[in-house]
C-alpha cells in the first residue's frame, strides 16, 4: 500500500523533472522488500550530487520507511519539506516516519493539514482518514505507556469518548458454581448460594470517558494528566450498575539516557448503589532508551479502602518493571509487579503476596487497529482462610483476562468498535472460581491536539 501511496502522492502534488538525474522525480515506484537494500545503497551513492534535489530526499526518505528505518526517513522527508513544502507525498511518508520514532501528535498534524485540501483524491483521502484514526490511538497507547516521548512546550494530549451495547455472561463476578461446600468437625455440608449471589448474565451498556494532557516545562521536565471515566449499566440486572473513575498525574525529569518518572493516581468504584472502592497510588520509576524501546524499573505503594467492608483494607507495596517498543507502525508494551499487600485490620487469610503481568500489542491489521491486553495475576494469602473452607486452607489465587478491540474508522475521528472480554479466575477454594465472558460493539470519537 504504501508503494502505491507513494507513487500516488508524487504524481498528485510533484511536477515531473523530465532527464532529472536524480531519482524520485518521475513517480518511481518503491520496489519489493527483496529488492529495497539494493536500491537503498545505490541511493546512497547519488547523496552528494542530489542532496539539494526534493524529489530525490523525498525517494529516498520512502525507500528508508519501507526498510524500517524510520529515524533516517524522517531526516531526508525533513530536508525534502525544507525544499519544496508542496510535497504532499513527502508529507504523508514523513507523517509515518514520526508516528513510527513515537512523534504521533506532529504525525496527526501533517495529516490534518493534507485533509484540509480540497484537491486530496477520494481514494488517498480514505487512506488518510485511516492513518490520521491509527495515530491518534497509537498516541493513546504511546501516554499510557511512557512511549511518549516528543512533548512540546505547549499543552498536547488526546480525549475520547465510547459508547458500546452487548451482554456479558457474569455482570455480578459470581463463582462459577451455584454450591458452596463447607467443612465441619463433623464432615461436609453442601449448600445452595442465594440466587443474588448466582451468576447472572444480560444485556449491558458501557459509556466510557477519557483525557491526557501533557507539556514540557522549564529545564526539560514532563508535566502530564490522564482522566477516565466509565458507567455501565444493565436493564434486567440494575443491581450491578457501576461507574468508575481515575485521575493520575506525574512528572518526568530527562536524566543521561531516560527518564525518571513520580505518578499519583487515584481511583473509585461505585458498584449497585454504594461506594465499594477506592485507592490511591504512589509510584517512582526510571526509564532507558534502548534503541526503540524503553525498558524501565520501579516501586510503588497503593492504599486500598473498601468502605463498606473496612476489614478487607490494606496497603500494598511492590516493586515493578516493564518494556515498551515502537515497533514502527505497531506498538508493545509490558509490565510485572511484585508485592506485598499488608492488611490494615484483621482480614481473613492475612496479607497477601501478588504478582502481576501484563502485556498489551496494538497493531494496525486490515484498514483498522487492533488492540490486545493481557494481565495475569498470581495471588496467595499468608494465613487459612476460614476453618469453613477446605479445612482452613490458604487461598491461592490464579486470574488471567483478555481484552480485544478491533477499531475501524469510519471518518476522521470516528471509529466502530467491536470488543471482547473474557476472564477466568480459579482458586483452591472452590468459591472463588470465577469466570465470564462479554462482547460490545459501539462507536468512539477521538481527537489529538
């Protein structure tokens, strides 16, 4: 496609050198994958007599995108807009150089600007709207994932809003199983659990809410601001309603080769009716960069409160580490937490040790993106939780969940969404086997500024 595209954009915007002797002035398409190492070094060897020629710069900056190579591209598609900033091919090339080395707002940008021509073709305009889609959530992904490296001076940042329909099979995270078995001195006892304390699936709504905002301060530090908002809400099961709230900010200082980073966030549940969690976080951490990724370490502490069960409350402490790359147009990132959740009252089981792992892949597949996030958490309490329950045996915790998203722009800033949730919890004990499934289709609005 991007052969295509180039060739395109060059014939659309670019009047035609006739003899040129400088490649990338006759509409020159870019050859197969086999064949670009060849041309690349064969390019090289015209620099000297061509470094003052747009066309060539905008060729060869093409040519270097499709082997990968994107923080080269960006500096002859640089050169090549210096010289002749008619070129529109050379715009959108230099548009995925930068989203490709993590630039995605000055990508959305250049795209923007091309969208407001009148005389894009129908077709390259399509085209567009779906890579201007493509940055915009790239850059989503590149702020909460510390990929976000070119703040300007100015305030940046991205808001979205989504509205889904669709059913999940567990509204109420029931167990997986309608018996509880109970130990007594005299042997077992297997009851019935209430029918509110069932499973119960249904039809459900999701309206979600979110914005980051961040900007560069004297000295070179990072101010940045993430808020998100989500409410769901299910007709035939209003006892399971909930809306959710978190808010974060954190400041980054540039060191020799990275970054160190200070977060705060908060968050809130409100679940049935009645407040049923919230939690403050405070994390430092120390970022690299290590060719395109960013690998990073660090510790945090969270107090966690539930105001209707005060006796669950405690305050965790962990320490992390995690990966994230730009793997040019597409995008990796994970995260491991280790830790210690010290319980503040006497809660049954005692503190409990946690590990989180979390990986999450956002790719551009077909004319849309496809997001998947994976987090599996390992959890073992220090004492027997009840002598009720197996004997009074330690539980043991094993939580994986799955998150797919599929958006396909259909304008600029407009994307349908197709979205599926699963989660699988087993445990020792038989009560805390937990597992549901959920599907959504919707539609999002998102900007970047």
């Amino acid at each position: 496609m991007l052969k295509l595209l180039f060739a395109s954009c060059l014939l659309w915007s670019c009047a035609t050198a006739a003899g040129a002797a400088c490649p990338g002035n006759a509409g020159e398409l870019i050859p197969p994958a086999a064949e670009l190492k060849a041309l690349d070094d064969e390019l090289a060897g015209l620099t000297a007599q061509c470094a003052n020629d747009a066309g060539y710069l905008a060729y060869r900056g093409a040519v270097l995108n499709a082997l990968g190579k994107a923080d080269e591209a960006a500096g002859f598609l640089e050169q090549a807009l210096l010289l002749n900033p008619d070129l529109a091919g050379a715009k959108v090339d230099y548009a995925e150089a930068l989203a490709a080395t993590g630039d995605t707002s000055a990508a959305s940008a250049l795209l923007k600007d091309l969208l407001a021509r009148p005389d894009v073709p129908p077709d390259l305009r399509a085209h567009l709207v779906r890579r201007l889609n493509a940055f915009e959530a790239l850059h989503r992904f590149d702020a909460l994932t510390g990929l976000q490296t070119w703040i300007g001076t100015d305030w940046q940042g991205t808001a979205a809003i989504s509205v889904r329909a669709g059913h999940d099979s567990n509204l109420n995270s029931a167990p997986s199983r309608d018996t509880l078995t109970l130990t007594f001195p005299g042997g077992e006892a297997e009851l019935l659990l209430a029918e509110r304390f069932r499973r119960r699936g249904g039809a459900t709504g999701l309206v979600e809410a979110s914005g980051q905002a961040a900007r560069r301060l004297e000295g070179g530090a990072a101010l940045q601001f993430y808020g998100e908002g989500r409410a769901r809400l299910s007709p035939s099961n209003a006892d399971t309603d909930y809306q959710q709230g978190q808010m974060a900010v954190g400041w980054s200082k540039p060191l020799a080769s990275g970054d160190a980073l200070f977060a705060l966030s908060g968050t809130h549940l409100h679940y049935g009716g009645a407040d049923l969690y919230s939690s403050a976080r405070f994390s430092i951490s120390r970022d690299w960069v290590y060719k395109d990724c960013r690998p990073r370490i660090g510790g945090e502490t969270e107090w966690r409160r539930y105001p209707a069960a005060s006796e669950l409350e405690g305050q965790f402490y962990g320490l992390t580490a995690g990966l994230a790359c730009l793997l040019g147009s597409d995008r990796l990132a994970a995260a491991m937490r280790i830790g210690r959740d010290f319980a503040q009252r006497d809660r049954t089981g005692g503190d409990q040790r946690q590990v989180d792992l979390r990986v999450a892949w956002l790719a551009s597949v077909g004319n849309g993106t496809l997001l998947a996030d994976a987090v599996v958490t390992l959890q073992r309490d220090e004492h027997g939780f009840s002598p009720l329950l197996e004997s009074n045996a330690t539980r043991r915790l094993t939580r994986a969940s799955l998150h797919l998203e599929y958006a396909y722009p259909i304008a600029s800033g407009w994307a349908v969404l197709v979205t599926a949730d699963g989660t699988v919890q087993r445990s020792n004990l038989d009560l805390f086997d937990i597992a549901g499934r959920a599907v959504y289709l919707g539609l999002r609005w998102q900007t970047l500024r």
